[in-house]
C-alpha cells in the first residue's frame, strides 16, 4: 500500500481549531466576510469528513459571540482571557501518541495575537500546526505578514483552506468528495 507523506494532513490525525471569530473583533478586520467563509467552509467540511472541531472566544462579555453563521456549527467554546488558547482546551499538554489527532489547523482571529500564541504554545507541546491563512486576518496586514514568517521559521506549515480540505479528502469519486468539490465552489 502506498504510503502517503507525514508532511500531509490526515483527518484520522487532524483537529480544526477556530480561534475568537467574534462580532467585535470582526468588525474591525478588513477581510471580514472572505475569512468568515473560509472557517465556514473549513468547519462544513470538518463536519463532512468527521474531524472535531474546537473554537474558542476571547473575553466574551466584552467583544461579543462568535459570529453567524458559524456560531451554529460549533459546540461549546470556552471564554478566555489568556490570548493563547492551549491552556483553554482540554487536550494534552504534550503531544498525543502517534496515532491520535497530533495535527491542528488554525482559523481565527488575529494572526499576530491569539494565533499566533495558540501555535507557539502547540509546537511547543508537541503538536503539528497548519495555518488555513485565507482563514486567518489581523487588522494590519503587515501584523499578518511578520506572524506568518514567525509561525513558518518555528516550525508551522502554511497551507489553504482549498488545500486542508483536499487533503483530508484524500480521494477523489467518493461521496465525501463530491460534497467538499460543492462546498468549496
């Protein structure tokens, strides 16, 4: 059997984490609208090809509830006022046994803030982050940029939203595929 390159993002070995997509912090965010639809996209195809999904929100009495419509696809998503969202979530703090879910694709808000702390604090303990960076804003473009080199030279791999769900897809002619081939249209 063909094995496939460990640099790949798998769905038996993914999680999507969708970072403080909240109306304040939204409105301010040039490409509001275009990174919405890519965590919708992103959180659709998650649900399609059964990743989990975790998302949080950034002190939530203040900048608000996470946006529609992806606040309908999400569980629970725990407040927080540390912009790192690791220690807000209940996974291991180092990296899990191989064969469980090791890889973490951001989406979120904002790429030099909570972003970029979540994925420093997930390399760190062990885990492979993958950045959908048309999923990702901050207000200031080169705030994104600098970020992105930051994430890149630690070690974090830069990828699409088109890409991440292909990958996970991983075939094409089966049912799954044909819903992600409408979603991504």
């Amino acid at each position: 059997m063909w094995r496939r390159s460990p640099e790949l993002l798998d769905r038996q070995r993914s999680r999507l984490l969708v970072i403080d997509m909240q109306e304040r912090l939204l409105s301010v965010i040039p490409d509001a609208e275009s990174v919405t639809a890519r965590c919708e996209q992103l959180l659709r195809g998650s649900q399609i090809l059964g990743v989990p999904v975790s998302a949080t929100e950034q002190y939530p009495e203040k900048l608000g509830s996470t946006v529609s419509p992806l606040v309908e696809l999400l569980g629970d998503r725990p407040a927080k006022l540390r912009f790192s969202c690791a220690e807000a979530l209940d996974w291991s703090q180092s990296c899990p046994d191989p064969a469980d879910r090791d890889q973490v694709v951001l989406a979120g808000i904002e790429t030099h803030v909570c972003v970029l702390q979540t994925a420093f604090d997930l390399l760190a303990a062990g885990f492979r982050v993958y950045l959908a960076t048309d999923a990702i804003a901050s207000r200031s473009e080169q705030d994104r940029r600098i970020a992105l080199d930051r994430l890149t030279a630690a070690g974090a791999t830069l990828t699409t939203t088109e890409s991440v769900l292909f990958e996970w897809c991983e075939v094409a002619g089966t049912p799954e595929f044909k819903q992600i081939s409408r979603l991504i249209k």
